[in-house]
C-alpha cells in the first residue's frame, strides 16, 4: 500500500483490511509454532485470535455490503510508542514473554498504522467509518499491549 491516502471501494477497502488481518493472523501463527516458552505462546495465541475476529467481522461485512457500528470507543487512545524504543525483532524457539509481548506490540502498531492511512483517505466516505472504527480497536489492542508491557517489564514498576 502506497503512503499517500487513497480510498477504495467498500469491497476493495474490507478485502485489503481482511489481507491485514490474515498476514496478523499468520506472524502470530509463525512465532507460535516456533516458540517453546507457553507464557509467550499463550500471549501471542490471544492476539492471533483477535486477528480471527477481526477478519471475521470484516468478511461478515464483505457478504452484507455494509460494516455495523462497532463499540463505543470514541477515538483512537495514545500509546507509549514503545515499538520507536525496541527495535523489531523476530522470535526464536527460546524467545520468552518479553520478546512475544514486543513482537506483539510492533504487529499491532503495523495494524494502525494500515488502518490510519486508510481512514484518513476514505475521510467522508461511507467506508471511512469501517476504518475508524477498526483503527480505534487496534490502538486499544495496541494500548493493552504497552500497559502489559509496563506493568511486567519497565524498571520502575
């Protein structure tokens, strides 16, 4: 995808975000297969399946030619950018929760990333809800990531 925002047609726009979804689906599948910490496994295995239901949602949309209002998250929330601090790394057999917690949190700030552009180019248009919408879970999900992240593994806590 191009970085200048650019609005597609609603079956376009859902069928590039549920190709997002499926290649989240699929890092988290990958780093899980290899893992051998079940803390890590089990971190990335709640993420993948968020994944599935976001392409659930999404494909659910596709067959009824509209997306519903989701929920009542107002706008997207800040994160700590802790995916600027670490630098992304992939994931080996030994890698522990830590490392799964940092691939996660670098996955997901892909996700807003993807969904920001997209919103921002289907501003006004009927789609442009559908990408909000996505784009406000994902920053939740990416939030939820950091907050772990700090609770367990920043030095002052």
């Amino acid at each position: 995808m191009s970085d200048n925002p650019v609005c597609f047609t609603f079956d376009a726009a859902v069928e590039m975000a549920i190709q997002m979804e499926n290649e989240g689906f699929r890092s988290y599948l990958t780093a899980i297969r290899q893992l051998t910490n079940k803390g890590a496994r089990e971190l990335l295995r709640e993420n993948a399946l968020d994944e599935l239901n976001h392409k659930h949602q999404l494909e659910k949309a596709l067959l009824d030619g509209r997306m519903d209002g989701g929920d009542a998250m107002d706008q997207p929330v800040p994160t700590m950018h802790l995916d600027y601090v670490f630098k992304k790394q992939e994931l080996g057999p030994h890698s522990g929760v830590r490392e799964a917690l940092l691939y996660a949190i670098h996955l997901e700030k892909g996700a807003v990333d993807f969904y920001s552009t997209v919103a921002s180019g289907c501003e006004g248009a009927p789609m442009g809800t559908l990408f909000k919408q996505l784009l406000k879970e994902e920053s939740h999900h990416l939030q939820a990531l950091e907050d772990l992240y700090e609770k367990h593994f920043m030095d002052e806590n």
